[in-house]
C-alpha cells in the first residue's frame, strides 16, 4: 500500500527522515533549526498524528476487512532493517 506524504510540510518531513532513518538525535536537529527540543517533539507529534490518521483512512478504503492497528505499522515497520539484512 503507498501512501503519499508529500502533503506533510517539506522541513517537517526533513527532520523526521534525519531522526528516524539517518538516527541524528532529536537534540541536534533541534540546533539545526536553532529552535528547542520541545519544539522538534511537538512537530515530530502532529507530523506522526496526520501520517497515522491518513494511513489508517487509507487503508480502511482500500481493504475494509482488514483489521489493523497503527501499533501493527509499528512493529512490521522495526522488521523492516532485519529483514533486509
């Protein structure tokens, strides 16, 4: 299933990609945009709500018997690396 997040703002999809694939601490992301560490959280949680609530709409109207929860993306999403290596 692809779910297209261009819509998440480009800089929000910027940090999340340098914490979450290029493991750069949170901290140093948030002397980047010389802002606080709050602050990189809160955007890191809205950017994760709008990517969960769009993934899960997507998903109900592609395949409306399938019973997934978010927690499940979790877990096959932390497979992912183990699996490809």
């Amino acid at each position: 299933m692809d779910v297209d997040i261009n819509w998440v703002d480009l800089v929000h999809r910027l940090m999340l990609h340098l914490v979450f694939i290029e493991s750069i601490q949170q901290r140093e992301v948030a002397m980047m945009w010389n802002t606080s560490n709050t602050t990189v959280t809160r955007i890191f949680q809205a950017s994760m709500n709008q990517v969960k609530r769009k993934t899960m709409h997507a998903l109900k109207v592609r395949e409306p018997w399938l019973d997934l929860q978010w927690e499940d993306f979790l877990q096959i999403a932390a497979m992912i690396p183990k699996l490809l290596f």
